[in-house]
C-alpha cells in the first residue's frame, strides 16, 4: 500500500525590504500555532485582494512619522482574527504575538494592541462603509466569467442571543429574548 502522507509542504515566502522569513509547514512541532489556516486565509486575500482594496478606502489621520502599524495591517489583522474567530479584541493581546499571524499580515514584530485595533475600527464612518459595500459588490461582480441568467437574493434574518448589556442588543418577540439579529445574505446564481 503507498504511503499517502505528505511530511511537509511550503507557502510562498514572506519578503520584506528586511528580510525573507521562509514558511513551511510540517508536522514534527517546534514553533506550534493553533492557526495555522492563516496561512490559507493569506494566499486566498492575496489573490483577490480584497483587504488591499478596502484599505485603500481608510482615511488615515494620523502623523505619517509616528506609525508603527499600518491601516492595512490593522485591517489584516483584525479580519483574519475574524475569520479565525477571535470576534473580541482582547484575543488579539495573544494573537499579536503569533508568528503565524504576523507572517500572514507580512510583519516580522508584534502585531497591533487590543486599544490600538479599538482606536483603528472607531475612525470607520458611513463614507467608508459605503466604499467598503461598493468594493465588495465589485468583488462579487468580477467574480463572474460571464453574467448568470439568474441571480436569486436571499436575505434572512437570525438571532444571537446576548448575555449582558452589550451596545445594540434588543428585544425580538418571535425569539423572547434579548438578541442582535444580524441579517445575513446569500446568493444563488444559474449559468
């Protein structure tokens, strides 16, 4: 019987005006993350580029000479954390120094604080996220190879239910409960 298991396998280099940091992945441990799907993550944004694309959007009121994380890195970072989960931003006090996650952001020292990615996410305001939306359409639009026949919307409501007083729960009489009800967006789309 032929021995299937591939001992290790390669990402494409971490390049920067400093160094190259080679990332492989094997599994004899040593430095161990428990996200390394990051990676993933990474080659996926790289391709469609999308985090590029929003940060180009973020207006950036701050001193040119005293920034040490940038706009796009905070956005990297906090939607990959995202991604991974990590929904609250007192995880990122961990995850800033996870190699994974930096390599993934391409930054070689410690990532952005919970209070520095708190500050990044407040300067967002209804400007930018209209550029955010029509980014994301544009995505989705240049998706297609050539325009589907059909295009069906479907939007639907859910619920997550709250413990506690957080900023922007309600009540919802169909859930009894006290929830944030985000509505969530599907497409279905015929050639």
């Amino acid at each position: 019987m032929a021995n299937c298991n591939q001992e290790s396998f390669e990402f494409p280099a971490l390049k920067t005006s400093k160094t190259t940091r080679k990332i492989e992945v094997n599994f004899s441990g040593g430095e161990v993350t428990s996200d390394g799907g990051v990676m993933l993550l990474r080659e996926i944004d790289r391709k469609l580029g999308l985090t590029r694309d929003l940060a180009k959007h973020l207006n950036d009121p701050r001193n040119p000479f005293l920034i040490e994380h940038t706009s796009l890195e905070m956005l990297r970072q906090r939607v990959y954390g995202l991604c991974l989960g990590y929904e609250d931003l007192n995880d990122q006090q961990t995850l800033r120094n996870d190699t994974a996650i930096q390599t993934a952001i391409e930054k070689e020292s410690q990532l952005a604080s919970p209070p520095t990615l708190c500050r990044f996410e407040n300067r967002g305001d209804r400007s930018t996220a209209i550029a955010f939306h029509e980014v994301l359409i544009e995505k989705f639009i240049g998706s297609f190879q050539s325009a589907p026949t059909e295009l069906v919307l479907d939007f639907d409501a859910t619920d997550d239910i709250v413990h506690g007083n957080q900023v922007g729960k309600h009540f919802h009489g169909y859930y009894e409960n006290y929830c944030f009800c985000p509505c969530m967006f599907f497409a279905g789309i015929s050639f």
